[in-house]
C-alpha cells in the first residue's frame, strides 16, 4: 500500500472498457463514496417468430447480448428455455399464458434459447435483445 491506494491486478482506475457489462463500480478517495458506472446497451434487435407446436431455437449463443425480453403475442401458452432442448410442460424455464411477457434479469444469459407452444395457432413470440 502506497500513499493509500491498494495495488492489485483486478483494480482498475480508468473509465469502463466498450466490452465491460453490467455495473462497474469503485471507490473514489478515502471517503468511502462508491460511483456506480452502469454501460446501458446501444441497440436492439426484434424477432417474431411464429407460433409451432414443434420445438425451435429462438435465439442461438450471443456473448454480446446484455438484455433479453420474451413477448407471448398470441391466445396460447408459450414455453420457453434457456438452453437447449425444450419440452412443451415439462423441460423449460418458463411458460408464457397468453399476452404474457419475461424479462431475463441481469446479470444476462447468453446462452441458446429454445421455445415451442402447447397447442397450434395464430400470433407469434416477439424476442427483444439488447447489445
């Protein structure tokens, strides 16, 4: 400890780098204040996918993606996992009623997305990512 700043490889004294995600914080001086630094995504993509009673992949593996939003854009119940290999009741993350919607909480996945409805139908599963 030198002049009261603690050297260590994972401390950093500079702005966030354009690939950092999610909340950077850090001690500013010896008052204890803490600066939260939080880098909010710079665009958005939108896919509509229609409504099949047969599994698909909604999204394939992106380390870039920092929000995911799911919207159930029909009259029937949406299923859908983060990973792969959904079943319609009994394999998924969570079931979307009709107009339903679920927002993926930070810290974000990344990882492949499979979805599928129970029953056949018009409408359509709106996903939201953020980058």
């Amino acid at each position: 400890m030198a002049g009261g700043i603690v050297s260590h490889p994972a401390v950093r004294d500079r702005v966030p780098d354009a690939d950092d995600w999610g909340i950077v914080s850090r001690v500013i001086g010896g008052g204890g204040f803490l600066i939260i630094d939080q880098l909010r995504p710079a665009f958005s993509a939108v896919t509509a996918v229609a409504r099949t009673v047969v599994p698909f992949t909604a999204l394939v593996a992106s380390g870039a993606r920092r929000n995911l939003f799911f919207h159930n854009n029909s009259n029937g119940i949406c299923f859908i996992k983060l990973g792969a290999g959904v079943i319609a009741g009994t394999s998924f993350t969570t079931r979307l009623s009709r107009q339903g919607f679920y927002e993926v909480q930070w810290p974000n996945y990344t990882g492949i997305v499979t979805a599928v409805w129970s029953t056949p139908g018009a409408g359509d599963l709106q996903i939201t990512e953020t980058f």
